[in-house]
C-alpha cells in the first residue's frame, strides 16, 4: 500500500490495520506528515507540526511489537484545534497573544487521546479565541476551503474541518461554542459533533464562554467522530461542569446504525423556523431530498415549531461576549501571553499588550461584553438573554416531546467567500442562526454531509438530540450517512477535487 | 440606531484594558451602536415571569475530596511568563504617580 493510499482510508480502517500490524503508526503517522507537507502549503489547516510525531509512533509500535495490548486506536494520527492545550506544542488559540506559548499541562481530550495511542499531527488553524464562522479571523491567516480554495472552510474550526476533508488526518479535534464543530464540518463535506455540554471536559480548553464552549470531533466518517468521542468523553475531576454519568458506546450505535439501514420507529422533527426563506434555495433542496430519503428508511416524519428560535442568535451575541469579556481578562501581560514593554503601571502595559495582542474582532466582542455587563444595562441584554436562554430550552423541550431527533440544515449556504462578510459582523453572525440554539440549550449536535450545492460545494444535515442522548446522534447518522454513500457511490469527501500543489 | 458614544467607547475600552488607537474608537462607535440594535430585540421576547437560564445543564455543589493534587512546579508556572525572578511574576508598578 502507497502512503497516499494510507491518507485515505478512514481512523476506523486505519486502525484496523494497525491493530493486525499490516501498518506501522510510523508509516500511517508519515504518510499523513507526508500528505500535510504536499498540500497545507496551499490550504493552511495547521499552525505547528508536531516534530516529535514520528517519534510517537515510533514508541506506539515498540510497545505493539513487545506483545502489548493498546486501545483500538493506537498509532492512528490526530489533528488537534489549537484551542486545546498541549505539551510540548504551542498552543495560541489563533491569536498573537498567545503567540508561541507552550502549556505546562494537557487539555483532557488531548490527554485521553495520548493515553489511548493516538499520535497528534499538530495544532489547527482557528478564528482568534474561536470567534469567528469563517476562520478568517486567525491571527495568522486564513485557512481556505479544500473544495474551493477560494471559500471559506467555516470556522472557527476551519483548520480541523479542512484538514480532515483535505486527508491531512482522519480525525481531528474541534470545540464548539455556536457552531465551531457543525458549520465548518457542514462546509468542507465533513463530520462533526458538538456532545452535550458537560459530556467532554472543557479542561485544558482555552475559554471562550463557559457556559457554551464544548470539545469534540471532527472526521470523515460517522464511526471516526464515534471513535474519537468515545475516548475523550466522560467524567474529569478538572471541569467542574463535565457530567458524572454513564456513556454507551458511539462507535457501537454508529456501527449499528450503518449496519441496519433503516430508520424505521425512529421520530425525526423538521424544525418549521429553520425550514424557511432564509436557507438558500439549493441547501433548502438538499434537505428536502434528506428529509425524504429518512422518511423512505421508515423514519417518521413530524413538524416541530420553535418559535424563539427567532431570537437564538440576538441572545448567544450578548451572552458569548459577555462571558469572553470575562474569560479573556486572563491575558494580563503578567504570567503568560504577549507583553508589550512600555513605561507606565501594570495597567497601562496590560493595556498596550491587549491592544497589540487581540485582533478586531475580540476586541468588538470584548467591548460589546463589557457593555452588555455595564450597570443600567445589565438587565435588558444580558438578563433577557438568560430569559431567552429559558425559552429556547423550553421550546426543545416542546419538540422533543414530539420527536427522538431533530434535523435541520447545518448551515444556511454553502461555503461563501474568502473576504465576502470579514467587513460585516452582524452578516457573519447571521450565519450562525442554524447551529447557536443547541449551545443555548446544551444539548448535542451533529453535522454529517447531505450533498452539493449548486456551486459543487458541501451542504450539511444537522441532527439534534436532547440532553444525554449523543447516541441517537451516532446511530441515526450513521444509518443516514450510509444510505446517501450507497447513492453516491461512497461518502462524499472522496468526491472533493484533488488538491494539486502547494507544498508546505 | 442606539445610542453608542465615543465616550461610551473610551470609557469600555478603559474597563476592558485595551489601549484602543482614535481610528479603533471610531469604527467600534459604528459597529457597536449597529450590533446593539440587532441584539436589543431580545428584551421584547420576553416578560418578568421567565427565569433566567446561566447554565445549560444545572449542577450543584460540586466538590472534590480535600486532597493534595498534582500541582505546577515553579519553573512549569513561570515558563510562558514574560517576566518573574524564578520565585515571584516580574510587573512594572501598580500604582502611578497620581496615586
């Protein structure tokens, strides 16, 4: 087998052949190194490569060959969101401030995946601080769409989306704070899963807003994404909001999803508020090609209504900022991060450093948390944003009294271009209107690839559970996700133009 | 449109600890006073008898045993740091003249 053939085969597949020994995770962890070096010059989906990765491996295989018994997935390789801390490799979230800085401790899903083997590639390219649905608002540069390198990858998680898609990896970690996973994935014709909150440990992730911010993965396939999350999920003494439960396995519910091809007993809700004008109308035709196809494989087709949905994303643009505000008062120029030498107090150098650290956007959304917080008009926008928090959860409540899952569009177009709404944050925001409502609730997420648009390039379908029910995501997914491969002739990222030039 | 002043402005950014530049005042009056517009729509969803959500799967009293855990070492703490003496983060004064 070819190193490029490596790069194709799924983590699943992969690791099956790692686990038999046909491959070694050095050969599998270069082939992707290999692949990385031939096309991320063109694409920018990493900030770091991680230089020690072979040496990784290369320790994975020892303890292989001595008779040891590893995780299924060891040796596979991983992209990791630059959101996440790591040893050893900088961590920056996408921003100056943080540039070069290097973590004295791992996230826990970076922990988990190095305790289960796996081998990380490097750091993704992100939106500053994950602020962002377009990954334009990296501090180093954007990270273009591997269908179209003229497009957007979505964002914030445009380097872990792109990266998978453009077989840099076959899996990567994202976070997901109003979409960050589900729309950059729903763009590059990609997988990925926002958990319940609570349900992977925010520990170790750079905070954006607590209360929304969640880890998960990113992949080409339904059973990857399982894979991944089934090693990084579960209860962490570090995060004081993760989740004290037991979780069945996703890779298991993915793999029988795929396997029964049938959604028959299986309630699916179409929401009405986000079926409407709004989506464009090739995306709109894909998901009504969806909607029916689940209908063909038994599922049972039911509206849902929620009609405060309307206010989803005026509420996440007071309580995200609000909660970043606070989050990013961390970067004081005194104990890690960017320190810009100037006379004056502490104040006026953590001023200046903040200043010459944070890009526009942080600092829009700073100003506007701050303001949001400000006494006189605290109660009207924050207060009422918690209230409208209240009523987005009560209208989930409502539809999934109705329904087991819920489906939408992932996102409202396809992947628009590099520069088309950098200079309009409330269009950019706009975007976000399909995605921003499961972070309010708290409620998992899935966004698995659903065809083309007119413009050849990826729609997504987004599936929605309540609280604690990820695995009606995996095992719903799986089956859709199988039956549109069986129409396409196998799962669309193999259908993405090939990546010619550009060496890193 | 909303009422978003320069002033109002300097006076965020001064709370927020960001030296902002003129032109950055400028275009944050703007941007800002348009993005309040769009967002004040959430106090006409709704009324006095709704609580407010802060957390979307509420927990409560979350503790941990009273043990030592592993902790940073005092060269892991001081690594990423600017500036520090190997025992304390190094800063410049905390008070100005005027205090």
């Amino acid at each position: 087998m070819t190193s490029q053939d490596l790069t194709r085969s799924s983590g699943a597949e992969l690791a099956g052949l790692l686990a038999a020994g046909d491959v070694s995770s050095v050969e599998a962890t270069q082939a992707h190194l290999d692949r990385i070096a031939a096309v991320d010059g063109e694409l920018h989906a990493f900030l770091h490569v991680n230089a020690g990765a072979l040496d990784e491996a290369r320790a994975i295989d020892d303890r292989r060959a001595a008779g040891e018994r590893l995780h299924e997935l060891a040796g596979a390789p991983v992209a990791i969101k630059d959101v996440l801390c790591t040893i050893g490799m900088p961590s920056t979230s996408g921003s100056r401030i943080l540039e070069g800085w290097v973590p004295p401790y791992d996230a826990t899903p970076v922990a988990r995946l190095k305790a289960a083997g796996l081998v990380a590639l490097g750091k993704t390219n992100m939106d500053e601080f994950a602020m962002g649905s377009s990954t334009e608002h990296s501090a180093y540069g954007p990270t273009r769409n591997p269908w179209d390198l003229e497009r957007i990858p979505g964002g914030s998680g445009g380097g872990s989306a792109a990266a998978v898609a453009a077989f840099e990896a076959p899996f990567a970690l994202g976070s997901d704070t109003g979409g960050s996973i589900r729309q950059p994935a729903a763009v590059t014709g990609s997988v990925g899963v926002k958990p319940t909150y609570g349900g992977v440990s925010r520990y170790g992730a750079i905070a954006l807003a607590s209360s929304l911010d969640q880890v998960g993965p990113v992949s080409r396939t339904v059973l990857d994404s399982a894979l991944i999350h089934d090693v990084i999920g579960g209860h962490d003494p570090h995060d004081s909001t993760s989740l004290q439960r037991e979780w069945p396995s996703f890779a298991a519910a993915a793999r029988e999803g795929a396997a029964s091809g049938s959604l028959a007993g299986l309630k699916v809700g179409v929401i009405r508020e986000l079926d409407t004008d709004g989506i464009a109308a090739d995306v709109a035709a894909r998901f009504h090609e969806t909607v029916a196809l689940i209908e063909r494989a038994g599922g049972e087709v039911v509206e849902v209504s929620m009609p405060s949905v309307e206010y989803a994303v005026a509420a996440y643009y007071l309580i995200l900022p609000a909660e970043a505000s606070s989050n990013l008062a961390r970067f004081d120029s005194v104990r890690f991060g960017l320190r810009v030498e100037q006379g004056g107090t502490v104040e006026d150098v953590m001023a200046a450093s903040r200043e010459a650290g944070f890009g526009p956007e942080v600092k829009r959304r700073i100003i506007l948390g701050t303001y949001a917080l400000s006494a006189g008009y605290y109660d009207a926008y924050y207060g009422s944003a918690q209230q409208v928090r209240t009523l987005i959860q009560r209208d989930f409540d409502a539809a999934f009294a109705q329904a087991d899952v819920l489906v939408s569009p992932s996102a409202p177009t396809t992947a628009f271009r590099l520069g088309e709404k950098i200079d309009d944050p409330l269009a950019m925001y706009a975007n976000d209107i399909t995605t921003i409502p499961a972070n309010l609730a708290g409620i998992p997420g899935m966004s698995i690839p659903m065809g083309l648009g007119d413009d050849g390039l990826p729609v997504g379908l987004q599936l929605l559970a309540p609280h604690f029910e990820d695995v009606r995501l995996y095992r719903a997914g799986a089956t859709i996700e199988a039956l549109l491969a069986e129409q396409w002739g196998g799962i669309l990222a193999t259908k993405a133009p090939a990546l010619t030039g550009g060496a890193r | 449109m909303s009422d978003i002043t320069r002033e109002q402005v300097e006076h965020l950014a001064g709370l927020s600890r960001i030296a902002l530049t003129d032109e950055e005042i400028e275009s944050l009056t703007t941007e800002l006073s348009a993005i309040v517009d769009a967002i004040a729509k959430v106090s006409e969803a709704v009324g006095d008898d709704v609580p407010a959500t802060s957390h979307p799967v509420p927990l409560a009293n979350v503790t941990r045993p009273d043990v030592e855990g592993a902790t940073l070492s005092h060269a892991e703490a001081f690594a990423g740091a600017p500036s520090h003496d190997g025992e304390r983060f190094r800063v410049s004064a905390i008070l100005g003249e005027e205090q």
